[in-house]
C-alpha cells in the first residue's frame, strides 16, 4: 500500500494514475497531470525541500525536472512562500493575475492574496483563463463558472454521488491484498516506501497502513480518539498527535468522492482548506490538519471568523448606510449574523438580474434557495438592496470574499452548508478554514 505524503525523502520517481513524483536528495515534487481543477494544466500538487538543504538550489532543479518531463506544456503552481515564488518565476512561471508582471509587481500579488499566487508555464495567454484582480474580477468570474449546474437532492434539490457499489458490505468489495484499497502487502514493503525516521514522524501511521478499509475502521474505533461525523465520514484524531485528524468514510466506498476532492483542491485553494498530509490510494481516509471547529452560537469564534474580512465588516458595521441595513440591525449585532449574511450575499448578491458578476452556477443556487424561502422574502427590495450591496463592497475590497466566490462557482459547492455548525473552523492563526466544503457530483 502506497501513502503518498508530504515530507517524503528518498521515494523513488513515479507515476501513479495522473500523478507523478519527482525526487532528489532533500527535497521532492509532486504532479497531478492533466488536473480539471487548472483547466487541464499539469499541477504542482505539493513542493518540499527540506530545511537543511535549502539555499543549495534544490528546489530550482526539481522545478526543472517537471519543466523538462512536460516540454511545451501549461504546468501550474501555487507559490505560497516567497522563495518558492522567486524559484518559479526564475524558470519562466509568470502570474495569471498578470502575466507579465515584474518579480517585485507578482511580490505585491502575493502579498495582496494571503500569501498565495498562481504562477504557470507556458501560458495560453489567448485560450486560458485570464483571472484579474480589482477591475478586471468580473471577466474572470465569467470565464471560470459557466460549468453548468448540479441536479438533484440535499436541501437545494442537488444530486449527491452515486452510489455505484450498492449495499455491498465493505469486506465485500475490499481488493486482493497488495492492490488499492485491499489487504496488507506486508511490512517489507512498506518499510521500502518510508524511512524508519519518517515512520516515526507519524507513530500512529503503522497502525492503519496496509490494512483493508474494514480494518482500518475497526483501528480507528479502538486505538485513535473519535472527534466526530457526518453522514458519510467519521473524523479521528491519533492519540498525542492533536494537530492531525483522519477523516474516514465508514458507509459506502462510493462516498469517496467527498475524501478525493478534498484532497485535490486543498493545494489549489490552500488560503481556504485544510493541508491533506497523507491519505490511502483508495481514498477511504485521509490525514488532514486540524481545525478547530466553529459551533453554533459560538460568539467568540464567530467573531474571529468575520474579523478574516476586516474590510467588510468594517463596512457592515460602520459605513453600509443605516437605511439599508436597518430590517437586519438585530441581526447585525451577532458575529454569527454577520457571518450568516456574508454567506447569504454570496449567493444571492451575485445572481441578480443585472450582477456583472453573475454565472451559471451562482443563479442555480440562488433559485434553488429562494424556493425554500416563504413569500419570496428576497425579491422584496429592502432585502435585494442589502445583498446586493454586501456583494458589491465585498468583491471589491475583501480579497477573500472575493476568493469564496471563485471558488465555490469554480467547484461548484452548496456554501450555504457552510452557516452549519462544525463545517468551518480556525486554524492556530485564526484564519479561516473550510472544514467540509460540501461537493456533490454531477
């Protein structure tokens, strides 16, 4: 059983399904090839170099390595320090905010999106993309979102993920030993795919790898503490490991849809999901960083929650004129309100008639919604001037309202889910984290 993490050392270069490693002594890169979540880019999924040996030009050469085993083809990467920032665009990345942006003017990108810029190679500068900040946002929102709209359940009437397996028992349907998500291919193999000293960088890994999804549970039940669940998942946390917790699909092996796209949009949205650390090829489990939980009437929390949009709550609470606001003043005196109404006006303020930033997939949310509204509350107009409003400052001025946007149109994700307890939280830094980000399929 293969575990694909982080800090790896010496793991052979390989390519498993559309994802490919690069290794050298300290350091290593990993490749999602041909990922939808880019356009159909390659990915960058994760860039390490180890302490030690930074400064010697390691992290350059295993950028090269992708460059030359992808000749002439758009890789994408997302800078999330300034050296890695540097090292890019010293081999040809260029921003997509502005493709042809000095290293001091992609710096100031960086610094104006919390840390974090997407760089490419080879970029389509005609066919791609074009994501733009401040005046050009609306052009991007369009471009990237008219995907098309989900059908179906959940309380917007979305279609959750089949459920191709059926009622099968999870031992019914495990795999042979040795291939993804069967038995144990032993400790020999395993012991070839980590070092004893990364193994004892997570002690309680070898108490779950290389076992089939029935065992795992059966581990997690008995030797890890339980945090919680949902409908599909259950959340473990290793005992003395607290910054770590193991989210594992407990019903069906078809929901894991919900593990698998966590793990594959956290690199690509890393100011908004939790880092993935480690996960099974069959993606039953995951090991994610741990967030902690923002529950409901939770005032303190809430308030740092609202406090990641300095600008618009500054706005809602001291600038928005009073006889716009004034039917939610109440409401408006609760941090959990705030948060309730920054949602809402990124549903609603986005799908008006005459929004510039309106698309697809913000409208079919926004419908769906409404009918589960009593006397069409929202098309009265002191409500339709208060979210429109909201929505306009905040895509203006709040870079991160703004990135919820892009992303839950992009993903396609019913955010709504997002005003429920437990399915945000703060990281150690206060910022805010998307716990359960609420995929459904097509």
């Amino acid at each position: 059983m293969k575990l694909l993490m982080e800090n790896w050392r010496k793991h052979l270069n390989e390519t498993n399904n559309n994802r490919r490693v690069f290794n050298l002594d300290g350091g290593r890169i990993e490749v999602i090839e041909n990922s939808k979540w880019v356009g159909g880019a390659h990915s960058i999924f994760s860039f390490f170099v180890e302490e030690d040996k930074r400064g010697q030009g390691i992290g350059k050469k295993l950028i090269k390595m992708v460059i030359d085993a992808y000749p002439d083809e758009e890789i994408s990467a997302q800078a999330s320090s300034k050296a890695s920032l540097k090292a890019f665009m010293a081999l040809g990345f260029v921003p997509v905010e502005k493709p042809n942006a000095s290293y001091d003017e992609a710096l100031n990108l960086f610094n104006n999106n919390m840390s974090s810029l997407n760089v490419r190679k080879n970029y389509n500068f005609n066919e791609s993309i074009k994501r733009k900040s401040a005046a050009g946002i609306e052009k991007a929102i369009k471009d990237l979102t008219q995907q098309g709209g989900n059908t179906g359940g959940n309380p917007t009437g979305m279609k959750a993920v089949k459920r191709p397996l059926g009622d099968k028992d999870k031992d019914e349907i495990s795999a042979p030993p040795g291939a993804p998500g069967g038995g144990s291919i032993g400790a020999g193999a395993l012991e070839e795919a980590f070092e004893k000293e990364e193994m004892s960088m997570y002690p309680w890994l070898e108490k779950i790898a290389g076992k089939s999804w029935s065992e795992v549970g059966e581990t997690l039940e008995s030797e890890f503490k339980y945090v919680g669940g949902g409908s599909f998942r259950e959340v473990y946390s290793p005992i003395g490991d607290d910054d770590v917790v193991i989210k594992y699909i407990y019903n069906d092996l078809a929901d894991i849809y919900m593990n698998k796209k966590e793990i594959e949009i956290s690199p690509v949205y890393p100011r908004l999901f939790p880092k993935t650390f480690v996960y099974s090829p069959d993606f039953s489990w995951i090991a994610m960083e741990r967030i902690e939980p923002v529950d409901d009437a939770d005032e303190v929390a809430f308030k740092k929650v609202v406090e990641n949009f300095p600008n618009l709550l500054n706005y809602m609470q001291n600038e928005m004129p009073y006889s716009v606001k004034e039917i939610f003043a109440d409401d408006l005196e609760s941090y959990e309100g705030i948060w309730n109404y920054i949602i809402q006006s990124l549903i609603y303020g986005g799908a008006y008639k005459q929004s510039k930033y309106k698309n697809k997939f913000s409208s079919i949310l926004s419908d769906r919604y409404q009918k589960y509204i009593k006397d069409d509350i929202i098309q009265r107009k002191n409500y339709r001037v208060f979210y429109r409003k909201l929505f306009e400052y905040g895509m203006k001025n709040e870079s991160l309202y703004f990135l919820i946007y892009k992303a839950y149109n992009e993903l396609q994700l019913d955010i709504m889910d997002w005003v429920g307890p437990g399915n945000i939280g703060l990281n150690a830094d206060d910022e805010l984290k998307i716990i359960d980000a609420s995929y459904f399929d097509n």
